[in-house]
C-alpha cells in the first residue's frame, strides 16, 4: 500500500495495481474539495494511479478554491487572474511532486478538471505541455488570459483533449465551451468534444464516455 505523502497540495490518493502506473491528477471546482472528483475513483480502472488534489484557498464556512471568482462582472473580468495564474503555477509543481513521491509515470500525466478546475488543467496543459500527456476537461472553458500569448504547435502536438459541457448550465454558459473546439482546431491539438442535456454537473452517460476514451488511450 503506498501511503500518501505530504506535499504542496492537500490530497487524497488510490495507488494503482501496477508500478510505474499512468496517473490522472484530479482538480475540483469552485468551493469543492478533494474528496468531489475522488468518488469517480471507485469506477476507474485499478491501473490508473489517482491523486485529488485540494485548491490551496480557503472559502467561508467550508470548501475551497483555486482562485476568486466576482460572479456580479462580466465575462472576462470575474476571474482573480492573478490568483488563476499562481493556481496554475503550484498546479505544475505539484504534478513534479507527485512524479518524485509517487510509483507513477512522468510521461503518462492526465489531468482530469470539473468546472474552475477544468479552466486551470487546460492552462496547465498548454503552459506546461511537457509534463501532460491527456486531459478531461469537463464542464469548462480556455481562458486566454491563463495560457501563453504564443503556443509552439510542436510542443503540444503529443496532447488529447477529452471535453464536455451541459447543454442547460447555468453557471459556465455551453456557449462559452462551444469556443472549445474552433480554438483547439487553430492550435491543432487532438480533441473530443461532447454536450449532455444537463445543468453543472456531470451526468452519468458522461462519466461512461469520458472514462472509455481514457481506456482507449491506456
């Protein structure tokens, strides 16, 4: 049994049956913890190293975040992009930590996000390309203001998006995912990107499509 180390970040873990195992790096939502996403871990596959990591802000009375969000602006300006930008940051050195403390492979790194933590894997993934190989990106969007100005299409070439939206969310509009698609084809990265008539949530044919496109690619 591997016992869970003490690193930059909160978190929980599964260990997987096999050494040198692919790892999926979980980041929850706005005012969630570790243990949202970790439930997913029960129906993923025993050879997948799982780690659910805890945004390093604290909300009031319980939960936390990964940066503030001002829900009375407007699109563009409701993110603290300062705050986004040191998440995305720790994020990284985080996913070092646990290649270093963890039996997991450093070339098999997937992040999976739900909502505030889908906007920072992309981030991640598009900042730091040479630590992720894959991402499931569910229930958020590119914020332009937390990836380079620039991308090197040679340097994310290897990178496979999975993304999904709800048709009826209330809280990240689908119009804004649907920006998704025509901006990962500019880029020219790998993507699926799919709709459920659902709120903010992740509904069960969901969770079933997302975790066969991640057996497919392990």
């Amino acid at each position: 049994m591997t016992n869970q180390q003490q690193l930059s970040l909160e978190h929980q873990i599964r260990p997987s049956s096999e050494s040198n195992a692919p790892v999926i790096i979980m980041l929850h939502g706005y005012g969630s913890d570790e243990n949202d996403l970790f439930s997913f871990s029960s129906e993923l596959d025993e050879r997948f190293f799982i780690v659910s990591a805890r945004a390093p802000y604290p909300m009031f009375p319980f939960g936390h975040t990964w940066y503030t969000i001002h829900f009375e602006a407007p699109q563009g300006k409701w993110t603290d992009t300062e705050q986004a930008l040191e998440s995305r940051d720790k994020i990284a050195v985080f996913i070092d930590e646990v290649c270093e403390a963890y039996d997991v492979d450093s070339n098999r790194v997937i992040l999976l996000g739900f909502s505030q933590g889908t906007i920072l894997s992309i981030a991640v993934a598009l900042t730091y390309p040479e630590k992720i190989s894959d991402v499931v990106a569910l229930s958020g969007y590119v914020n332009k203001d937390l990836i380079p100005t620039e991308i090197n299409k040679d340097k994310i070439s290897h990178l496979s998006f999975y993304c999904s939206h709800g048709t009826a969310d209330q809280v990240i509009p689908v119009d804004w995912a649907r920006k998704t698609p025509a901006f990962f084809d500019g880029i020219g990265i790998d993507y699926s990107y799919s709709e459920f008539p659902v709120g903010h949530g992740v509904a069960p044919q969901n969770f079933r499509e997302f975790r066969d496109w991640l057996y497919k690619r392990y």
